[in-house]
C-alpha cells in the first residue's frame, strides 16, 4: 500500500502558495505600468445627451455624447489611422464638444454643436458611411467605435477645467501658437515641433496663376493695391512670418493683407507658403494644410505609428494639460473662461 509522505505535500502546498502569489504580484505590477489610464478608464460616467444642429436636414435633434463622437471621428480622420491616433482624435473631439457646448453651445445655430466643420466640427452619418467606405464599413465603423468606447469619458483639462481642443490636418512641420491664427494666447494651444506627418496627400501643395489673373484677383478683394502685371515682383513683399514660418502679412501693391487673407483669397492649404514668379506666372507653394493650431491629425498618426500612446500624443499638442474623466467635471457649464 502507498505510504503518503506528509512532509512532501506540505513542501508542494506551500511551493504551489508561493508560485500563486508570484502570478498576483506580476499581474499587479503589469496593471500598475498604465494605471492612470485604466484608472480614467475605470471612472463611472454616464452618457450625456447633446443637441447637434445637422446641416444636411437642416434640423437640430438629441444625441447621445459617445455616440456623436464615431460619427465625428470617421468624419474628421481616416479609420486607416494608427489606433492611438484615432483615441487622440476622439479625446480631442470629446473635449471640444464638452467645451462648446459649455460655452453657449454653436454660435450659428440653437444647438451645442452643428456638423459643419468649418464652425464647429465634421461628422458623418451611418448613410455616408456606408456610402463612403463601401464593403470596408464594418470593419472601419469597428475601428472608429473602438477608439470612442476604449477613451469613454476622457477629456483634456487645462487647470481642472475643459480646453478648446483645436486640431488640423497637417502643420508643415511645426504647429502654431493660437494667438497667430484667433484671438486668444491660450497657455494649451502653443506651437510645438511636428516633424513627422504620415496619411495625407495635402503634406504640400502649390497653386498658380498668371500674372494677369492673379493681379485681377487681388485688385477684385482689395482695389487700393492696384497692382499691375508688369513688374510684379516689385509690387510683392512679404511683410513677416511667426516662428513656425506661417506669413502673417504681405505687401501687394499700395495695399497689405494679411497671411490668413490671403489664404482664405487664393484658396492656399495653409499660411506657411513660399513664393516663385517665374514666366509670367507666380507659383504659392504650401506645407501642411489647416490653421495649424492643436493636434496635427498626420503628426499623431506618425506619432502612433512610432509607438507612442494616444496620452503622449495629446500632452505633446496641448501643453500642461492632463486627461481627466467627465465624472471628475462639476458641471458642462463649469469650462472657464477662454481667455488665459
């Protein structure tokens, strides 16, 4: 008959103790690597239901805040984005919504927000989409939607409070101080180094004109410049630049302008151009495209492709900020002033 050794399986019990209590030690220092970002995760929150104003309808309806932000992400940035990229984009997106909506909501409509981009921000309907991405959708709308439930709740704060979350497409390099481009210096919104920019074709773009039609142009918007094909060079002078290299005035004719105006008169991606007159015809050559204030959505995605996470890519952009759960906020209404 088998004689059970006590001494051994009192050996084995405690071996196998300790080995169990290894695995917990391990699993617990592995969670506390990205505690703060599981803790924001962890936060209760609830869904809040927002009013947006859709241009497409014309009417404005209720929706819920999360489920707004896939149809603003898809919109605002390609699902072929590196993940991190699209949970910074969906971090920014949240924050900006929170922050409008906080503020009086869409200055252009009895709404928090309308879809138009170039008053508040993009977003696409599940028909555009379907429309759009084709037998993709799916597995598109999964990628989106994963990026909104994996940053649920999160938000940008800037001395506890929601910041005006601006971003663009590409910044050429460099982004730009807002006080440059809007009316507000916000201590959040400063020009930082983005010298890497992958996933759009408006990196660099040009446009050209004839010197007649280009004189026509301007004399059209502004008739005291009077310029005059002949001798154009001489009618032309760039008057500054910011430290990101953005024209912030240029001289034409008897008249100056000013960089944004410019833009806004030529149709240029951005305000950081360079100008070549050669052969009866002048030439604006580009860098990035947007204002250039905020996240560059082709700098985080290079940054996400580089390994960094959706936090670093945001406290890069957004100087002094930290994420925060909508939770932790006191109320919409309670944003603070825009002004620094």
């Amino acid at each position: 008959m088998y004689k059970i050794r006590w001494n051994r399986v009192l050996a084995l019990s405690l071996a196998a103790g300790l080995l169990v209590l290894l695995v917990r030690g391990c699993a617990m220092a592995c969670r506390a690597g990205s505690a703060d970002a599981e803790q924001l995760r962890a936060e209760p929150y609830t869904d809040r239901m927002i009013t947006v104003f859709d241009g497409d309808t014309g009417r404005a309806g209720e929706q819920s805040l999360e489920t707004y932000l896939v149809g603003v992400v898809a919109a605002e940035m390609p699902a072929s984005f590196d993940e991190q990229a699209l949970r910074a984009q969906a971090v920014a997106a949240r924050t900006y919504t929170i922050y409008r909506a906080g503020r009086g909501g869409c200055g252009a409509h009895d709404a928090d927000v309308c879809t138009s981009s170039a008053c508040c921000q993009a977003f696409a309907s599940e028909q555009a989409l379907r429309a759009r991405w084709g037998a993709a959708f799916g597995e598109n709308l999964e990628r989106v939607a994963a990026a909104v439930r994996d940053t649920n709740g999160q938000v940008l704060c800037y001395d506890g409070k929601p910041i005006e979350a601006l971003y663009h497409s590409a910044s050429g390099g460099y982004t730009e101080d807002s006080e440059n481009v809007f009316a507000a210096a916000l201590p959040y919104l400063r020009a930082v180094e983005s010298g890497q920019e992958i996933g759009s074709v408006h990196l660099s773009g040009t446009v050209s004109l004839s010197y007649a039609a280009f004189c026509d142009r301007v004399n059209a918007a502004c008739p005291e410049a009077g310029l005059k094909p002949d001798n154009l060079a001489d009618q032309i002078e760039i008057l500054g630049r910011t430290k990101s290299g953005r024209v912030t005035g240029i001289r034409l004719g008897g008249a100056s302008m000013s960089g944004k105006a410019l833009r806004k008169l030529l149709s240029l991606d951005s305000t950081l151009f360079t100008i070549t007159l050669t052969g009866g015809s002048i030439r604006f050559d580009t860098r990035g495209f947007g204002h250039g204030v905020g996240m560059s959505q082709t700098g985080a995605n290079a940054m996400g492709m580089a390994g960094y996470t959706y936090e670093q890519i945001l406290l890069h952009y957004y100087t002094g900020t930290a994420l925060r759960n909508v939770s932790e906020l006191t109320g919409w209404a309670d944003g603070g002033s825009a002004a620094p």
